[in-house]
C-alpha cells in the first residue's frame, strides 16, 4: 500500500500511461508536451488504478 493509503498502479500500467507517451515524445522528436500533459497522465493512470484496485 501506499503513502496515502492507496495501492499504486502495477509497473507495466506506469510504463503505458505514463512514461511511454514522454518517451514517445522525446526518441521521435514531437513537440514538447503542453502545459499540463504530464499531469493529465498522471491523473488519468490514478483515476484507473482506483477503478481496478
């Protein structure tokens, strides 16, 4: 369990959700992200861990 009581996503949906669309971004030369990106990846990898946990 987490710091904040909450069961942190497994490793394999961190890489999916989270880290491969930067990567992605960065290994192909894409545009920087828009302000916020990060965070909506962020709140949409918790939002679907709370749902599967």
């Amino acid at each position: 369990m987490g710091r904040r009581g909450r069961v942190p996503p497994p490793l394999d949906q961190i890489l999916d959700q989270l880290v491969a669309p930067l990567y992605l971004r960065a290994i192909f030369g894409i545009d920087p992200p828009a302000s916020g990106y990060p965070e909506l990846l962020v709140n949409r990898l918790l939002g679907c861990a709370a749902t599967h946990s």
